[in-house]
C-alpha cells in the first residue's frame, strides 16, 4: 500500500488518492524499470495500461525519497512531457507575452516541488497533486499566469472584439448571459467544441473589470448585489457598488451579444 | 507555488490548491468558504476563481489530445532544460552545498524582470530611471556588479519595474547569460564578461553629469 499522505483538509480529515490512482501505485511500484518504461509509452489516457499522472508523482517522490535515481530519470521526463503538451494548449504563444519562457518557468517550478518535496514551508505540497494532478497543475499554472501578467503590466493578449450595436437592449442583454450560463453547463459535449475558441477569446477580450462581474453573477452565481450587509455578492467581492456591477455587465453584455445566435 | 520568482504565500498557494481541486468550476459558496478561511487573500482568490472559470472554457478534450499527441519517445528541449535544472537543484540541496551557491544557481535560471518589457517599456523605464537604454541594458544583463550598487538604487529599480526588491536582487546577483548561439563569428567561444563597479557603469555609459550624480545619489 502507498505511504499515506499528510495533507489534511481544513476540518483536519487527510487527503486520499482516489481508488483507482491507489491501485495503479501499488501496481506501478512492483514493476521493474524495463517494464515501467514501457508503460510509461502509453499516452492514451483512456487506455487501460496508460499510467495516470497521480501515480508518477508519487513514484517520482518515492525515487526522490529513496535517492533513485534511475526511476526519477525515467519517470519525471513523462511527466514533464505531459505538463509541457498541456502548457503548449494554455499558454500558448501569442496568447501571452513570453509565452515560450513562461512554460518553461512553470515546467521548472514543477520540478522545484519535487527537489523540495517533504521540506521547506510547504512539505506535503505534491499531496495534491497525487490526488488530483491536472487541478493542482492548473493551480500552479494559473498562478504562475497572473504573476506574470502582474510583472509585465500587460494584459493577455488576445484578438480585439469588434464593439456591436445591441438593437433591443435589455432582451440581447439577458438574452447573452444566458448563452453565457449555459456555455459552462454544456461544456464537455461536441457541439461546444465549435464554439469553444471564439467564445474563449470573446470573454478574455473583455477588460477584466467586466469579466470579472460576468463569471461572478453567471458562472459563479453571485447576487449583484444584496440588501443584506452580511451577503457576499458580485459587488462586495469587487468592492464596489451593485450599481457597478450593473454597468460593467451590461457593457460586457453587448459586446458578448454577438455570441447569442452562434451559441 | 512558483519557487522561481517571487513565490506567492505558502497559506495563498494552499488555498489555490484548494480553489482549484475542490471543483472543476469553482462557485459562490466554495469561493465565500475559502475567502472566510482566507480573509487577508479575498481578493487574490476572487480573480483566482474568475481566471480557473475562464479556463475551464477550453475543456479537458483539448488537453488530452495534446497529451496523446506526445512521442514519448522523444525529450523534448523544453523538458531535457527542465530535467536539468531538476538534478541541478537536487544536487545542490542533497549534497548541502553551500546556501549561497545554491541560492545563486537558482536565481541565474529565474526569470529576467527586464525580459518581458517591450522596446516602449524598457525605453520608459530608462526614462523613469534618469537614465538612458545602454545603463539598463546593462542592468538587464548583469553587466554590474551587484555588491557595489546601493540599496537605494536597487529599491528604486524594483519600484519602477514594480517588482517584488528580492526578485530584482535576485536577478543582479544571477550569472551572467553566455550566449548560446551554435556559430560564432569570433574566434574564440564567448565567454562571460568582467562585471563592472556600478560607478563604473554609471560614469561609461554615456549618461549627463545630472543623471550620473542622480544614480549615483541613490
């Protein structure tokens, strides 16, 4: 059985891989290097022999744990692949300044954990990543992202919407928000996938005060606003007034109303 | 989270942990739970749940192809500098080589705080600095010696790039970039040149006496 991890939640109850990652660990961790690397091949993830991203972390732990270096040269370079194929799709170039730089910053950042692994201000930090690899690699990635843009003083680049003329106004408003609400909830099926990019490009388009209100009130779900002090709405997690809110959504509605007839 | 430049709060780094495990999509109420867990980063946390919404757009299906896509046989140049700075890293944290050898290795692979400004920028920032584009030049470049800049001035750089002050002396006290170039057009393979004092820059890089006794006064 794999070592436990010592990450807890906030109520104290420790993490625990998923099942599956557990029996790949136990399975992987019998195999000898030969028949590892030939697992490793495997990049299909829905095949049945492909070894999920959890479990090389943890074997990779396990070889930095007990000095093998032999296991970590085979397995961390897979990992690392991964994560570099997943950067190639996120951070793209020309999506971001530098982005080639970017990814290599993260890729060594990953590999930072792993050399720090069990020590330093945040030992058990891989314990997320043993349970739920691409989450904690999207945290990671998003995070070294918004620093990045923070230090250039730029924002993400991205194509410039044409400004549209909304003819009814308060029907193409609402009418485009709930395009918006109902692009998250039809997220995996094949007919988002045609829509994907250009709406992707629409929302990262609009000024930040403005996407922040949109996936406040239509992803996240907040309230605009609320007569009750103690509620959190849109407004109190921008610190601003609900009448603010109102106005960023609604220039943020009609330069999305163009998306409501494609969606 | 990022251990290379300017690393964000281990207690922040945990909560985007969180953030970003609990749910594919995070909501309101996992959102408010964290922020009262979390009150100093609210937020940090609120532009962190926005940024993993709008990810959330490109789906897994994009990311999966790409993974399926790779060679596995095949180490790609990104991944083989990455496995390099892994076993150098290691090396020096196993063996207990000396702090500042290690710390000096592991800022000379972090990001250039200079390296992202554009021509517009890093003429702006010359502006800012009263100095001209050959002094940042060499600020960007190592081209100075760190121990003899006053901490005025490094403060200073930090402010006008609006950088953390420990990134930019991290970046100072960094080796030299080698060019590595495969063809040369010298004789010789080019090798890292002598730093200068910082007076020394200061005074040959074809500054006025106002801005040199400016730089100098920091």
């Amino acid at each position: 059985m794999a070592r436990l991890l010592t990450k807890t939640e906030s109520d104290g109850t420790p993490y625990i891989r998923p099942p599956g990652v557990e029996t790949q660990i136990d399975e992987a961790s019998k195999l000898s290097l030969a028949d590892l690397r030939g697992r490793l091949l495997i990049t299909d993830r829905a095949a049945p022999r492909h070894l999920r991203s959890e479990c090389l972390v943890h074997l990779v732990r396990e070889g930095r744990r007990s000095c093998d270096q032999a296991r970590m040269n085979v397995v961390l370079p897979i990992l690392l692949g991964r994560c570099e194929a997943n950067l190639r799709v996120t951070v793209a170039d020309g999506a971001i300044p530098d982005a080639a730089n970017l990814r290599q910053q993260i890729l060594d950042d990953l590999t930072e954990l792993f050399v720090m692994d069990g020590s330093g201000d945040f030992p058990d930090e891989l314990d997320f990543y043993e349970c739920k690899f691409n989450k904690a690699f999207r945290a990671l990635r998003i995070d070294a992202v918004r620093r990045a843009v923070r230090r250039s003083k730029r924002s993400i680049d991205v194509a410039e919407m044409p400004e549209l003329e909304v003819k009814s106004m308060p029907d193409a408003f609402e009418d485009a928000f709930a395009k918006v609400s109902e692009a998250f909830r039809v997220l995996p099926t094949q007919e988002w996938d045609a829509y994907r990019e250009p709406f992707l490009q629409a929302i990262e388009a609009l000024p930040p005060d403005e996407r922040e209100a949109v996936m406040l009130v239509h992803v996240l779900g907040y309230k605009e606003e609320s007569e009750d002090p103690e509620e959190e709405t849109a407004a109190t997690r921008c610190n601003c007034t609900g009448r603010t809110i109102r106005n960023r959504l609604t220039r943020a509605a009609a330069k999305l109303s163009r998306f409501k007839e494609d969606l | 989270m990022s251990q290379t430049l300017n690393a964000s709060p281990r207690a922040l780094r945990e909560a985007f942990y969180a953030l970003s495990t609990a749910q594919d999509i995070p909501d309101a109420k996992l959102l408010d739970d964290l922020v009262r867990q979390y009150p100093q980063f609210g937020a940090e946390l609120t532009e962190f749940a926005v940024a993993i919404a709008v990810d959330s757009l490109r789906g897994d299906r994009i990311i999966e192809a790409a993974e399926a896509a790779i060679d596995p046989n095949v180490v790609s140049p990104a991944v083989s500098r990455a496995m390099s700075h892994f076993q150098n890293r290691l090396h020096a944290v196993t063996t207990g080589a000396a702090q500042e050898t290690s710390a000096r290795a592991n800022v000379s692979d972090a990001p250039n705080p200079f390296s992202g400004l554009s021509r517009t920028e890093f003429r702006g920032l010359a502006g800012r600095l009263n100095a001209n584009a050959v002094f940042v030049g060499k600020l960007r470049d190592r081209q100075i010696d760190p121990d003899t800049m006053t901490s005025g001035f490094r403060k200073r750089v930090a402010d006008e790039l609006t950088a953390p002050l420990n990134a930019v002396v991290a970046h100072f006290a960094g080796r030299q970039p080698i060019p590595t170039g495969q063809y040369f057009k010298a004789e010789g393979k080019p090798s890292i040149g002598a730093q200068q004092s910082f007076e020394e820059a200061v005074r040959n890089s074809g500054l006025t006496e106002e801005q040199q006794r400016f730089l100098l006064g920091l």
